[in-house]
C-alpha cells in the first residue's frame, strides 16, 4: 500500500506558502530545498516543510490538497500552528 502526503512549505514564519502532494516526502522536500523544483518555490525561496498529512488514498490526498489551497490564509496558519506551533 502506498502512502501519499500533503504538505505545506513556507518561506518563513508568517511567509509565503506552498501547498503540494507527493508519495515520497523527503525526497520531495530535498528537491525542493536543492531547488530542483524551478518555478514558484524556487523564486519565492520555500522549502522549509511545516505541516504534513499522510494517507494512503492519493484521491483523498488529491482533493485535500484542493481544498487548502482554496482556504483563506489564515485557515491555513491555524491548521500548520495546530501541529506546529513554532
């Protein structure tokens, strides 16, 4: 069974997010702090991960990515300082 994960990365404390899926998540992570990933995480300097959720559903993982993505900015900060409060 396969595990998939939505993650949320931030520039800084209060800085900007990026929210993704993935199926390894530290490899992931690595790519985006070597800035292989060329785009938006790489010009704006996010890769300090700051939450995650695992599932083994990828639709599920799919759809909630969606969904955050689509929250007011602040839905997002208390989601990540519930689990991560520094």
């Amino acid at each position: 069974m396969n595990t998939y994960y939505v993650y949320i990365l931030a520039s800084k404390r209060n800085g900007t997010l990026y929210i993704g899926v993935t199926n390894n998540l530290a490899r992931r992570i690595s790519e985006h702090k070597s800035r292989e990933i060329k785009g938006f995480t790489e010009k704006y300097k996010i890769h300090t991960l700051v939450y995650y959720k695992a599932t083994n559903d990828i639709n599920g993982a799919i759809a909630r990515e969606k969904c955050i993505k689509e929250w007011q900015r602040a839905w997002k900060i208390r989601l990540i300082e519930k689990d991560n409060p520094t």
